[in-house]
C-alpha cells in the first residue's frame, strides 16, 4: 500500500491489512475485501524502528526530519 498508494496505516490498522493478505488467496476473485484503515503511519515510524532496533532506518528518519526543517 505504501508503494502503490502512498498510504502507510497505522500500526493498529495494519493488523486488519495483514489479516485481509491471509485471506485473499482463500477467496474466488469475485469476492471483496473491505479493510478501514485509521491514524496516520508515518507516526509510528519511530517507534516501528525502535522496536525493530533498525538503527540505519532510524538514522535515515532522523536525517530525513532535519533535512526537512532546514529546508523550510
């Protein structure tokens, strides 16, 4: 979704996007998927890397924030 449409979800929405992938190969291709998604993403960025202890990714968000501030 992120790639495609430029939606990141919340954490709490992307249990029911990752439920929707199990689901959908169990489906006829007629059959509709319906997922609400809520929050904002990029939010959880931080706290997604921190718990993930992905310091590249978190020195990439970090440098990303400042590089956006000087720019303003």
């Amino acid at each position: 979704m992120a790639k495609t449409e430029g939606i990141i979800p919340a954490l709490e929405s992307s249990h029911a996007v990752a439920e929707a992938i199990k689901l959908a190969p169990k489906l006829k291709k007629s059959d509709v998927i319906v997922v609400n998604l809520s929050g904002r993403g990029d939010k959880d960025l931080f706290i997604l890397a921190k718990a993930l202890g992905d310091d590249k990714f978190m020195d990439f968000l970090k440098s990303y924030i400042n590089d956006d501030e000087q720019n303003r």
